[in-house]
C-alpha cells in the first residue's frame, strides 16, 4: 500500500478543486492505498470525510494534527468565536477529527499551541508520512507550499495542482 498525503487550501473553494479532490480519492481508494492528511478545514476536511467512506478506512487513514485533540478543539472554537470561521465548521471538523480518533488513525502531535509553526511541523510529519504528496493550492497558498517544498526537500514526488480564484473583499 502506498500513502497519499493530501494537502490543500483551506479558506477558498473552486468547484474545479473539489472535482480534481474527488477523482484524486476515489483513484486512491480504488488502487487500496492510503491517505495521509493534516485534520483541517477545506480540501483535509472533505478528503478525510471521502476516506472515512472507504472500505477498511482504519488501515487506509492517517490524520496528524499539531497539538492533542482538546487543544485542536479549543483554539477551533476559539477562531469561530473570532468569527474566522464558524461554530457549524468548528463542530463538524472535532466531530470528524473525533471519529478518526475513535479509528485509531489520529496521531496528535505533542505541541501545546496551535500556530503557523506547529501548523508548518504538522505539515512536515504528514510528508514523512506519505510515499507521494498531492497538493491542491488556491492562489499560491503559504501552508500548501509549505508542505510541498517539504516534500520536494525529502525527495517525496509530488504532483501539484494550482488554482486561481478572485477573492471578495
């Protein structure tokens, strides 16, 4: 079995995104392999959810988050109460993450905060994790790019996809 690391902007969405995200898990669950992604909002959330549908998900799932699961959900809601997202996005992301961790496929990392640098830590345990990365960016995302020039550092092949949409202001 071959592991997928799924990485993917978290803030924007594109229909032709979700489309390319669709096709690229159905061919891994498909060809028996793994996913291994990061427990965020946005393209982790939806390729976590389309694993968790998948024949055996608990051998074929690996979600690595920065800090243990009662911090992740603190600074979650904390942020839906900063209105950075909301309460319904917080919830069903700690109601999926829950539901990894019921699986025995969480690996909570030891960090006691959650910021861009426990975020770009956890992007570099997913990539050590996996045997190939597939990036899906929106507008040259930092955390997407972050992720792929650890992988191309650690001589994971990766195949990037690059999205552009007009952002409201």
């Amino acid at each position: 079995m071959k592991w997928i690391a799924i990485s993917g902007s978290w803030r924007l969405k594109s229909a032709e995104l979700y489309e390319d995200l669709v096709r690229a898990i159905d061919k891994i669950v498909a060809s028996g392999d793994g996913v291994v992604s990061g427990g965020a909002l946005g393209v982790d959330y939806f390729a976590t959810e389309k694993m968790l549908n998948a024949p055996n998900w608990r051998g074929r799932l690996k979600i690595i988050i920065p800090t243990p699961l009662e911090i992740y959900k603190r600074h979650y809601f904390k942020r839906a109460d900063e209105g950075v997202i909301t309460h319904e996005q917080a919830k069903t992301l700690i109601e999926q993450l829950t539901r990894v961790q019921g699986g025995g496929c969480l690996i909570e990392m030891d960090f006691d905060k959650v910021c861009d640098e426990t975020y770009f830590a956890r992007n570099t345990e997913v990539v050590k994790n996996c045997d190939e990365l597939l990036g899906f960016q929106i507008n040259d995302s930092r955390g997407v790019q972050n992720t792929v020039d650890t992988a191309r550092v650690l001589g994971k092949n990766v195949v990037l996809k690059k999205y552009h949409i007009e952002e409201n202001s």
